[in-house]
C-alpha cells in the first residue's frame, strides 16, 4: 500500500516544458535526449533562449511520460538526457525524478544551470541535491556575455565550467574536444535551431 501511494504522488509531479528535441548530437555527448524547461529567475545578457526566460505555463508534461519517452529513443542511439532552459533547478523536484528514472534505465544525465554548484549546494534544498545526485555532467554559471567562448564544446563563456559528477564520462573523451555543432530542423513549419555556439541564438522557433 505504500509503495502504491508512492508511485501514485511520483506520477503527479509535472514539467512545465518549452521544447523537447528527442534526439539531437548537438547538446552533449553523444546522441542525446534534450528537454528544456520553461522560466529562469537569471537575466543573463545575451542569453540565447529569451522565450524560456518568463515563469509561465507552456507544456505540462510528467515525469513518467519524458523518462519514457526519452527511454524509448536508446534504440536509435540515444546514450542521455541534457536538461536544459530556463533554469533546470527551477523544477529540480520533477527533473530530478525524471533522470532518476533515465539513469535506472542506463542514460546518462546532463544538466546546464546558470547557478554555481557551489549556490547550489548552498541552498540545502533536497530537491536540488536529488537532482544533483542524479547529474553525471553539470555545466554552472551564468552566461556571461563580454567573456562569450567557443574554445570549450558546450559552454558559451568562460566563466562556465564543465563538472563531472560521477565516473561515467572521463575529461580525455575525445568528444569533449571536438568542434561545437549546431542542428536546424524544419519540421510542420517550424524551424527550431539548436547547438552552439550561434552567439546569442542557441535555440529558436519560428514559423
Ligand atoms: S541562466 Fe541560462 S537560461 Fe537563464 S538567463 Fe542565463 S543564459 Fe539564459
């Protein structure tokens, strides 16, 4: 009766989605699932994804429904997960619960915050630190214009710094040093745009 009720109020946590990419190479190693949320409390200048600044209903979805979703693409290739935004931290109690579920499932995590992970590790708020703990790879810090970077794939200023959580991906990974990529799909008249490092422009839709 207790694990009933507690997968019954595990089904109840939402995400409120901007974009779901269900497989892209340009987001983190390897093919990977990419979910970006909407709303961040950060005003970084320059940021590349204004549209997913405001905290505002877009898409709710479950936890289950984009773990399953983004399980269901390891057929075609798919290695991970990378959570991006908007402010991932923001929704850290139904994320976390959706890279617990990918990770039991053998994906990997990626994470992209404008927080430090020392901010992070301040705020002693457990839903953080569960999401934390379900990270293997967590880019922090906000995107600073004036030190705008293409040397380092994935991270778009150098203020930025790339934190490998666990053991599950090593530095010397040759993908880390290969040049930065970006994607255009078009797709029911919508052109979404994602990758780097299109300065100020990482992800868009239009139609
Ligand atoms: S933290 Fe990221 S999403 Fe938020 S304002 Fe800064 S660059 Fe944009």
């Amino acid at each position: 009766m207790t694990d009933e009720r507690s997968e019954a109020t595990q089904t109840e946590r939402t995400v409120n989605v901007a974009l779901v990419i269900e497989r892209t190479g340009a987001e983190g190693p390897g093919e990977r699932y990419a979910l970006w949320v909407q709303g961040c409390p950060m005003r970084c200048a320059g940021c590349c994804n204004p549209e997913m600044l405001v905290f505002r209903e877009r898409e709710r979805r479950t936890a289950r429904d984009l773990a399953d979703e983004a399980i269901a693409q390891r057929s075609h290739g798919v290695e991970g997960v990378s959570l991006l935004g908007g402010e991932p931290f923001s929704q850290a109690e139904a994320l976390a619960e959706v890279a617990e579920r990918v990770r039991a499932a053998g994906l990997s995590v990626m994470v992209y915050t404008g927080f430090t992970i020392e901010e992070l590790r301040a705020q002693s708020d457990p839903h953080v630190d569960a999401l934390l703990a379900q990270t293997d790879l967590l880019v922090d810090g906000r995107y600073e214009r004036e030190r705008h970077s293409t040397a380092r794939r994935w991270i778009g200023s150098d203020n930025q710094r790339l934190h490998f959580l666990t053991d599950r991906y090593r530095e010397d990974d040759p993908r880390f040093a290969a040049p930065n990529t970006v994607e255009i799909r078009m797709k029911n008249g919508r052109i979404t745009i994602n990758g780097w490092p299109v300065h100020g422009a990482k992800t868009r839709l239009g139609g």
